[in-house]
C-alpha cells in the first residue's frame, strides 16, 4: 500500500461477514425506496384482504385482522431479508469486501485501499452520509452506500472528526 497523504484524516477498519449481514438487517431503515415501496405494497395487500369483507364483518374485527395481516407481512418481509442476508453474507469469498479497509480523506475525495483494490471516489459523487447503530454508511448515489464502516474500532472522538471532515468536504 502507498504512502498515507493524510494521516490525521484516515482510518482503518476491518470489514466482517457480520457487518455485512447488518448491512441487510437496516436496508429497510436507509433505503429510500424501499421506505415507499414497502408501505405501498403493504396498504395494497390489505386492502385487497380488508375490501371484500367490509359491511360483512363487524368493525373491531377487521381492525383486529388488518393489523394481524400486517404484522405478519412484516414478519415474513423481516425474516426474508435476515435469511437473504445470511446466505449472502456467510457464503462466497466477498474478495475486497471483506477485510481490513483503509479510508483516506484527500482534496479530491474519499480514496479506499484493500489488499485488493484502491479507489478514489470524488466529493461530486458523496451523496448522503448516514449513521445508523454502530454503522457509518457513506453513499455515493441516491440509494447504494458504498462504504458501511464499523463504528466498533474508534474512538467516539476520531470517529465524529472523521465523519464530521467527509460531511463538511461533501458539502451535506
């Protein structure tokens, strides 16, 4: 690996299975798409279970049996994405997923190193900047984060100053 341009503002981080199973578990919770899409789809089915039954069964009930319907659409959708995530996360080589990243902050943008690839992702294409749980996600794109970086190896103090630095030259 070349020389680091800028220590003060880089960081090292190991990237696991298990981050990457995480990354499934919270794609509901950053995924603007899917914040819309899922709720569509969910007020779609019930109503298409609640509609036939209107005036033929008592109110309290079909409150009752939506909210059932509902929970269970949930659960179903939570338990698919755990069960994608698992196989995903735990089968494959994953080779420059996984392992240790480094994360430079440069004047022309966020420079990723694995012992498999280095990058360079301009500031133009930092699109959002989330922190969620234990979790840093920086996107490059509306919907795709392409860097999720465990909050587990640093300090709260380098932490904030790093995330506060790709903010500030993103311009978020």
């Amino acid at each position: 690996m070349p020389p680091l341009l800028n220590p003060e503002h880089t960081i090292q981080y190991e990237f696991t299975r298990w981050d990457m199973f995480m990354n499934y578990l919270t794609i509901l919770a950053r995924n603007r798409s899917l914040q819309v899409f899922v709720p569509v789809c969910l007020t779609i089915c019930a109503g298409l279970q609640l509609v036939p039954k209107l005036g033929r069964e008592p109110a309290w009930w079909l409150i009752l049996s939506t909210a059932f319907y509902c929970l269970g659409f949930a659960t179903v959708l939570m338990l698919a994405l755990a069960l994608m995530g698992f196989l995903n996360s735990f089968t494959g080589k994953h080779r420059g997923v996984l392992g240790r990243h480094t994360l430079e902050i440069t004047p022309e943008g966020l420079r990723e190193s694995t012992d498999i690839n280095e990058t360079l992702h301009r500031w133009t294409g930092v699109t959002r900047v989330l922190s969620v749980g234990g979790y840093l996600f920086i996107y490059l794109g509306e919907s795709t984060s392409h860097f999720q970086i465990p909050k587990r190896d640093f300090s709260l103090e380098i932490f904030k100053k790093f995330e506060e630095e790709v903010r500030r030259r993103a311009n978020l």
